[in-house]
C-alpha cells in the first residue's frame, strides 16, 4: 500500500483537517505526493510572478492557517501525464465523498482546480464554504 513520504506529511501537517483527512484517505488508494500546502509570502508572490497563480499574497486559500488549499501530484512525477492527474483527482474526490464523513465536512465542498475558469490547475484541492 502506498504511503506518504516525510516530506508530503510535513507539507500536509499545515493544511486544514479536512484536507489532512481526504489526503490520508486517498494515499491508501494510490501513489501521490504533497507539493504544496502552506504558501508564504515570498512563495505565494513567486508563484503569482510565474503564472502558476492568479493570486498574490493573501488573496490564495493557500495562504490561510491551516491552509485551506493543497497540491498534490501523481508519484513518480511526470507533469506531462495528464491521464494520471485525472486519475488522481477523481481518487480524491471519490475519498472526499466515501471516506471523510458527512457530519465532518458539513458546511464544506472539494473543489479541483481542473475545473477552475482560465488557469487549469491540475495538482491544486481548495476548500470552499458552503453558501
């Protein structure tokens, strides 16, 4: 069974529980790293200054305490593979849904960035508050 390297799990230890949760799920299931949780100021605004963001700092869910945003990528990396990111993402949005329960994310949706207007974001899982 896969499992999370030092590294995701340092990168996952910044990001909100429900995050944590539908991540821990997910890893059961395949082989995935955590690129990104928490985003700094110098790192946010780096990310904007590349194109690999649309926000500067503060304005990202990454940039919140517990960081309400994660990047995940397929392991072995090979950002040319989109099929494995598909893969990926219904993974976790599967486990989001099967394996985080209800009365947890109550008040909560998963959003993929692959389905974000402009910017495709593959690797990119954010939190949002239910209206």
């Amino acid at each position: 069974m896969p499992k999370f390297s030092q590294k995701s799990l340092d990168r996952l230890h910044d990001c909100h529980p429900l995050l944590q949760m539908v991540m821990l799920a997910a890893i059961k299931k395949t082989d995935f790293s955590v690129i990104c949780g928490f985003r700094g100021e110098k790192e946010q605004n780096e990310a904007y200054a590349s194109g690999n963001s649309k926000l500067k700092w503060p304005q990202s869910k990454h940039n919140k305490t517990p960081s309400e945003a994660v990047d995940v990528v397929p392991y072995p990396i090979d950002w040319n593979d989109i099929r494995r990111f598909e893969t990926l993402g219904q993974i976790v949005l599967q486990s989001w849904e099967a394996d985080v329960a209800e009365e947890d994310r109550a008040g909560w949706d998963l959003v993929w960035g692959k389905n974000f207007k402009g910017l495709v974001d593959w690797p990119h899982f954010e939190l949002k508050r239910k209206k």
